[in-house]
C-alpha cells in the first residue's frame, strides 16, 4: 500500500425495487464502490472512508481500502468471541440480565459446534458452557473440575469461526435452533426473542471490533415468534374472591408457626397497592406512612428480586437494587388505601421487622424467596377457591394479583396516567397490557354514540 490521490463521493440510492444505497470513491483514478441496506450504514462507510484520507492512511489500489478497513482472516472462534462479549457485559449487568446473556450464549454456541472426534454429553456440554464458562470469573481464572475443563477444551477446538456467521443459511439455522428447548419441544416465545436479543446485541459488539462491517443477523429475513403481551383477563381477581383469598392464606402453615400469617401483608401489598413481588421484599418500616385511619403511603426505592448466588456480586440469593427501568436512587411514592394500612399496621404490632428493617421475613427471619410465598399462595388458593376455579388460571401466580389491582383501578374509571404512576409503567404499557382486562368501556362507547344519533333524528 501507498498513499495516493482519494476522493470520496457522496451516498447514492439505487433504483431498484430493494432499497440499497452506494458509497463512490476514487483511489489514483481508479472508481470504487459500496453496496448497504440503509443510508445509515452507507454514511457510517463514507465517515471511516473520509477520516482515514484526513488521517492520511495508505490505500490499496486494488480493493480501494485503507489499512483500517482491509478484511482480514477471522481472528477469532465464536467461543473465544463470545467469552469477550461477556467480560464486556457482565459488570454493568443486572443479575437477571446476566443469566438470560448465559442461556443464549450457551444455545448459541452449542448451534455453532463442528463434528469432532470426542464430542462431550450434551448434559455435560450444557453444564459446563452455563455453570462454568460464561459466567464470571471466567474458566480461565477458576479451578475447574476436570470433566467439565476436558469439554470446555473440546469447545475450544470444535467451535465454528465468528466469521461464518457472516453466512446467511447459517445464521438462520441458528436462529431457528433458539426455537427449541432441551427436551426437543417448542420454547416459548419470550424466549426466543430474548435469546435473539442478546446474539443480536453480541453481534453489534463484533461490529464494533472490526469483525464485521454491519451485523449479519439483522439482515435474515426471520419471522420472530409473536408474545402475547396482553394480560389474560381470566387471570384477574375480582374484589371479593381477593379478600377470600388473602384471608386464607392466614390459616396456611398453622397460627404458631404463622407461615402464612407472615405474608397476608405481603400478598395485600401486591392487591391493594399494585406493587411488584420484588418490591414487596425490599419493602421496610421506614418506607411505609400508616395513619390511624384514611389512606397512607409506601416510599418505594429498593427491589428484592430472587435471582440466584452465581449471577449477583454479592453472592447472594436476593440482589439489592434500585427500582425497576429507574435511576438508582429514584423514589416512586404509591397512595395505599385504608384496608391495605390496617393490614400493614397488624403486621407490625405481630411481628418484628428483620434487622435491616426489612417487613416481611420468612420463618427464620431471612429474606422471603420466591419459592416460600409461591408454595404459600398455592396452598391459599386451594383453601379459598371451589375445585373448578383452582384448575383454572384465576390469581394462579402471585403476579396476578398486582393484575386484578390495575385492572380493577382502570375498570373504576381512574385516570391511566395517574395508575401508570402508581404501578411503575408507562401509559402506553399499561393500557396495551391491560386493553382487554378493562371492561365496560364498549358499552359506554356504544351509549355515547347513540346519544350523538339521537340528537340529529
């Protein structure tokens, strides 16, 4: 290479019925050119294009290239790849975020496997891949077992280059392998798309280290699966079956041993105040304003949720953080009614707060997992409900109950932006999650309506 006479063109959309657009320039008279999807990626070649000629890089003569932008042979497997992307993510991710970044780079790195001599079990493989390689510390800086460090060097060798990605039919082939779960049957939806969110993301990076010019997943034509994001209305609590069933999980576990007692707060928080199970346990005496009658108020600013020792710093169960998709130190203040206050105001006089001020503890005064009030509110349901009403979905997670709250609050005519405030969501979420829980509006409507007709007959 050399340094010769450039000149960069502008961006030019073709006349074709696919949209593209070209990137012109000259090297020593010679006419070079660019073919891109968007406009956007044609002017992000013609920006490196131009600050390699101010920077007074060499060009090739031949491909028209800078130094900075000649292909080079893939330096790396998808494996050693994606252990990089992961060092990359980890520390600013959140403990939930760090496992569902394992479980596809795990899946996609099992679809990018050759055919070697030696191939581990696919239950070893999967071990090894999720409980050992990506997650941090890496393999590299732990002791590993020896089954599991022979299949992660058999990995090494068998993983496929980066580069092939770059092949359509096999990034199909990957993407449809997101489809299916361990056990050969269709996984759901939300996973599928969460997986394809986290390659699609990776490739990005790769992007960005020179490994590709755009990101070839985003160029397949792939028909994602669709997610209900609508609320089943069958799910929904109506006011009377709530009050029975936070009134049965009283009687669950026995009065001494008060496994259930403990929690009928706990439950009448999500009811009553719409609050997420997660908040509920970061929930502290402190947080809480209970008048002696009238409505009172929670100061919410810290989640409990349960995600496991290896994906939080702490090395605990719980993670400790601020509200969900918020600042850190945001505050989110929720009115809580008058039943919800007397409930709260028993719950104290019973019981003792944890010593981190914490409401609610499980029997040993730890923090309350997800499995305890999962197996309790099981256990309500079946006391407080008819057998043909336990087989159906009505209240069938603890969830639902933060569902029968806002579907009850927009069905009593309260104002959308006012219930998005209170639950954490936005407008826009709320009512497209809830449109088919809200009920009455039609008729309403149809009211409405005819009163118009009526005035012009």
């Amino acid at each position: 290479m050399k340094s010769l006479d450039v000149k960069v063109w502008g961006v030019r959309k073709r006349n074709t019925k696919k949209s593209s657009y070209d990137v012109r320039w000259t090297v020593a008279g010679n006419v070079f050119s660019e073919q891109f999807r968007t406009k956007g990626l044609a002017d992000h070649h013609r920006s490196k294009l131009l600050r390699a000629t101010h920077a007074g890089e060499a060009f090739d003569t031949v491909t028209g290239l800078p130094d900075s932008l000649v292909e080079r042979a893939p330096s790396m497997t998808w494996y050693a790849f994606a252990l990089k992307y992961l060092a990359m993510k980890w520390p600013h991710a959140a403990p939930n975020t760090r496992n569902g970044i394992n479980e596809a780079l795990t899946a996609v790195t099992v679809a990018l496997l050759d055919e070697r001599p030696g191939r581990p079990a696919d239950e070893l493989l999967r071990k090894a891949l999720r409980n050992w390689a990506f997650v941090l510390p890496g393999p590299d800086d732990r002791d590993l077992p020896t089954d599991v460090a022979d299949a992660l060097h058999w990995v090494a060798k068998a993983s496929r280059p980066l580069s092939d990605l770059a092949d359509a039919a096999i990034g199909r082939a990957v993407l449809d392998s997101l489809k299916i779960k361990l056990d050969g049957t269709a996984a759901a939806a939300e996973t599928v798309r969460r997986k394809r969110r986290t390659l699609v993301n990776a490739l990005h990076y790769a992007v960005d280290l020179g490994e590709f010019r755009e990101n070839p997943i985003t160029a397949i034509r792939w028909k994602k699966p669709k997610v209900a994001n609508e609320v089943d209305p069958r799910v929904v609590a109506n006011p009377e079956q709530a009050r029975a069933l936070l009134t049965a999980v009283s009687y669950v576990g026995g009065y001494r041993r008060a496994r259930g007692r403990r929690l009928v707060g706990f439950f009448a928080c999500m009811y009553y105040g719409a609050l997420r199970p997660a908040e509920v346990v970061g929930l502290t005496e402190a947080d809480l304003k209970l008048p002696g009658n009238g409505w009172g108020t929670a100061l919410l600013n810290r989640t409990r949720p349960s995600v496991g020792k290896q994906w939080t710093d702490s090395g605990e169960t719980h993670d400790d953080r601020g509200l969900k998709n918020r600042p850190v130190e945001e505050v989110r203040p929720v009115p809580i009614p008058p039943q919800l206050v007397a409930i709260l105001r028993e719950h104290l006089e019973t019981f003792r707060p944890a010593k981190d001020g914490r409401l609610f503890t499980n029997e040993r005064g730890g923090v309350v997992g997800s499995s305890t009030y999962y197996r309790v509110w099981q256990e309500a349901r079946m006391l407080a409900l008819p057998p043909a009403t336990v087989a159906s979905p009505l209240a069938a997670r603890p969830y639902d109950l933060r569902h029968s709250a806002l579907s009850t609050w927009l069905n009593a005519g309260v104002d959308p932006t006012e219930v998005a405030a209170r639950a954490g969501n936005s407008v826009e979420v709320l009512l497209s999650r809830y449109a088919k829980c809200i009920d009455g509006r039609q008729e309403i409507v149809n009211r409405k309506i005819e009163e118009l007709l009526r005035e012009y007959e």
